[in-house]
C-alpha cells in the first residue's frame, strides 16, 4: 500500500465515522440544505492518480443521486434561486468539475449524458490549449503520470453538451497567494476571455485551493465587482437560502463507497468543514507532509 492509498482509506474512514455519527445522533438540518454541489477533478482509470475518480465509480455515483432522490440542476436554477427568481427543485444537486481535464469530455460527459445530467467545469485559461501540466500535476507527470487539459475545441464542445464552462482564473494560484493587481487580473481578464471564446456571459467563479486559508474577504469582493454572481469555495458543506452566493460550499467527491457517498449527500459528513479553516489547512498540510502526499 502507498501513501496515496494509505491517504485515502484515512480520509474515507474518517468521513464513514463521522457521517454514521450524526445520523446515530439524530441530527437532521434539511432545511439548510437546499443545494448540494459536487465538485470533482478527474474521471478516470489512471492507478495512483490523486483528485481522481474512476469511470465506473463516477458512473455508479450518478446513480446513486437519481436513486437516493436527488435532482441534478445546472448552473442557471442556481443563479435564478440566488437571485430570488425561482426555488430550486427539492434535494438539488449540481455536479462541477474543476481544473478542465481531457477525461471530463471523455469519460464524465458520457455518464452525465446518460443520467440526463447538467454540469459545470471550471477551466484556468492558461492550461487551455496547453502542453504543459497544471502545477498540481509536475510531479505526476514526471513520473510519467499524465492528465491532459483540454483545448478550447474540447471546451467548446462541452459546453454544447451541457457541460456549462465557467472560470477557474488564469494559472491556478490561489488568490491569497497573489498581490491586489495580480488577482484582479486572475478574476476580471479570465471572465472577458471566456466570454469572447464562448459567445456568452460567464457568471461564476470557482476560488483556486477554495479552502478559507487560500481566498479572503477583499477577494471576494473583486469577484463581485468583475460581474459574477456566484463563486464557489472548496469548504466542505450545503448551501441554504442564507449562504452567501459568492462563498458557495461545495464536498470535494473521491472514492467513497456507496454508503460513505450517501452520508456525504445527507449532510451527514457537514462538520468535516472544519478541515477547510485556516487552522484546519494547516494540519492538513502537516499530515500530507508526514504521508508524503504534498502537492503544489
């Protein structure tokens, strides 16, 4: 078993423990879930290949949200509910992408198809049309591990087909990581490009990292200011009436097994939040480090 495996059977153990506690608890909060967003990364086969979900454990997901008695939603149900337009339907889901892999149009695209399923993938436009690996992904590649980025042809296509393409900045930094300057140009000039290639308005911005350690208030505020409507973070969590729509939560999905993807759809899992806060970023770093699992 490597580090990466060793990684995850933590991490799925942890949610597994949490989630049949609060269910044991009785604890229920439906109310202030009105949508669920997924996010994932890759979808694909690839052994040992971080962020990544395979085919058929995608495939058996998507299955389990018809089956469990969730609606999927695109993007616009979600910035009509936000805006105060329409209710979203009972138990929304919206499933996203982040980072604009090759697989998403490879391998997600003909499951969403499938299911009838809208989506949204968030792309850093400096990796679109690009040879070179996103900075999460050197280290894979020089192990020969390769996960392509699409090309705007890619991009274009997805977005034809239902998978709703949205921005993700311009070379995946995090925000917080920037001067004032440069993270305005990652917000502003990356929403201008994207609309001049797809002919539409983008509307929403997906944080780099997305945990509280890697985006702050005055960040938030230049993606309000650059014409978004929403913006979503890497904090675990639903999202209520209340939730502020430039801070959207979303549960970053991995190979859980049936039950432990069921109580993460419940809300069960909601407290893991707790890794997303700045001190919780800090651990987390602290125990990659000690596993060897640190990425960029």
């Amino acid at each position: 078993m490597n580090a990466q495996h060793l990684k995850q059977l933590v991490k799925n153990g942890a949610y597994r423990a949490l989630g049949e506690t609060t269910v044991a608890l009785g604890v229920d909060g439906e109310q202030s879930r009105a949508l669920r967003v997924l996010m994932y990364h890759k979808v694909n086969d690839i052994p040992d290949n971080p962020t990544t979900v395979p085919v058929s454990l995608f495939d058996e997901q998507m299955d389990q949200v018809r089956a469990l008695g969730y609606t999927a939603v695109g993007l616009d149900a979600v910035l009509d509910f936000y805006a105060g337009r329409a209710p979203l339907p009972p138990r929304a889901v919206l499933v996203t992408f982040d980072d604009g892999y090759c697989d998403i149009l490879e391998n997600a695209l003909p499951v969403l198809q499938r299911y009838g399923f809208p989506a949204v993938l968030f792309a850093p436009i400096a990796y679109v049309d690009a040879r070179i690996p996103l900075p999460h992904e050197r280290e894979l590649a020089s192990n020969g591990v390769r996960n392509p980025t699409l090309d705007w042809d890619g991009l274009l296509e997805l977005d034809r087909a239902g998978v709703r393409i949205e921005s993700h900045g311009i070379a995946h930094r995090p925000l917080v990581e920037l001067e004032l300057d440069e993270a305005l140009r990652e917000v502003a000039l990356s929403k201008l490009w994207l609309e001049e290639k797809l002919g539409r308005p983008v509307r929403s911005f997906a944080y780099v990292k997305g945990s509280e350690f890697h985006f702050k208030g005055v960040h938030v505020s230049l993606v309000q200011q650059a014409g978004y409507e929403l913006g979503f973070t890497s904090v675990s969590g639903a999202n209520g009436r209340d939730t502020n729509p430039l801070r959207l939560r979303r549960y970053n999905i991995e190979p859980y097994s049936p039950r432990t993807f069921e109580l993460v759809l419940a809300g069960a899992c909601d407290l893991i939040a707790a890794k997303d806060t700045v001190v919780g970023t800090h651990a987390r770093r602290l125990f990659n480090q000690a596993l060897g699992t640190a990425s960029q």
